[in-house]
C-alpha cells in the first residue's frame, strides 16, 4: 500500500484560499455578505457565469464529457491548492483526462453545491463530493469504501467559459476514509 504524505502546501494552500474566498465576499468595503435567501439582480455577465457554472455541475453528474470539455477555454489552468497533483493541469484535453480519473476511482461521484458566490469575472464554490471508491486512486488499489469529501473553488471567465479554477479539495479525509491515511494518533492526542 502507498501511503500519501501530506505536506504544509495543503495547509497554506486553504489558507491562501480562504483569504482569496473573503475578498470575493468582500471585494468592496461597501458591501456586506448576501443572505442565502435573499433574491440578488446580478449582471448579464455575472448570470452567463452562473449559468455556465450550473451546466458544469450538472454535466459533471451526468458524466456530459463533451459539456465539460466545451465549458473550459482553450487556455484553460487548474491550480491544485492541496498539492496532492504534482502536474498542473492545461487545456480542455486535460480537464477530460483529470475527470475520467477521478470517474475511474469513483465510478458514482456527485457533485452537490452548498454556497455559490459570483464577484465579476469569479464565482467561489463550497461543495462535497460523495462517491464509492471502486478504482484506483494515487496508486492504491479500490476499496469499496463511500466517501465523502468538501471542496472549495475560485472560477474564473472569459466569454462565457472557464478560464482557470484554483481549488482545495479536502484529499486528506478522502485517504482517510480509504484506509491510506492513518489518524488513529490524533485521538490519544486530543485526550491529553
């Protein structure tokens, strides 16, 4: 079994990611965070954003590879926040082959959205991830284990399409859910 080391990048990488969520939120010292219930007008642009974000989404569930790979620039960059992926990943071809790993490690993964937050050319998303790990996953072997995990990302646009997405996935409590990452220590510890 490979075990996965987790270094201080995931660490500053949600931090550096929470910084960058608060200053969507608050991007003007004039505005105040938008209630969840609260009815918002937002821009033309804004709403494209949206609605190129929820057609990801739903694409993404359905396992709409074309969709996905329509959705996303030429240009595209993912930046990985948690350093779990050692490459960055460019390119539409690269988005559709990032997915279909992750589809093979977890065959029925969904996707459900907790928080959309749009700022101009940005949109931050909460979300989790819930699946079965019926494939490989960074070299270890399925487990058949349900999982899941949250997520946060920064989109950004150009044209109506993904340009780039910084995003922090929580692989920690995924490896823990599988048996790779151990954290049997962390009780004896809390109970000092």
């Amino acid at each position: 079994m490979k075990y996965f080391h987790i270094n201080l990048t995931a660490v500053f990488g949600f931090i550096i990611l929470s910084l960058a969520v608060y200053s969507v939120i608050f991007h003007n010292k004039n505005e105040f965070p938008i209630e969840r219930n609260m009815t918002v007008a937002y821009t033309e642009e804004v709403q494209n954003n949206i609605n190129v974000l929820q057609r990801v989404i739903q694409a993404f569930n359905n396992r709409e590879m074309e969709v996905l790979e329509q959705s996303v620039t030429p240009r595209f960059i993912r930046h990985d926040l948690s350093g779990a992926f050692l490459v960055k990943y460019t390119g539409s071809a690269e988005v559709t082959n990032f997915l279909q790993a992750l589809f093979v490690a977890f065959p029925d993964i969904q996707l459900q959205v907790h928080d959309m937050i749009p700022s101009e050319d940005r949109i931050a998303m909460r979300y989790e991830f819930s699946g079965t790990h019926k494939g490989e996953l960074f070299g270890n072997a399925a487990t058949g284990v349900n999982v899941r995990f949250n997520g946060i990302n920064i989109y950004r646009f150009e044209e109506e399409k993904i340009a780039e997405v910084w995003q922090l996935w929580d692989w920690a409590s995924v490896l823990h859910q599988i048996g790779i990452l151990d954290w049997s220590h962390r009780k004896s510890e809390e109970k000092k």
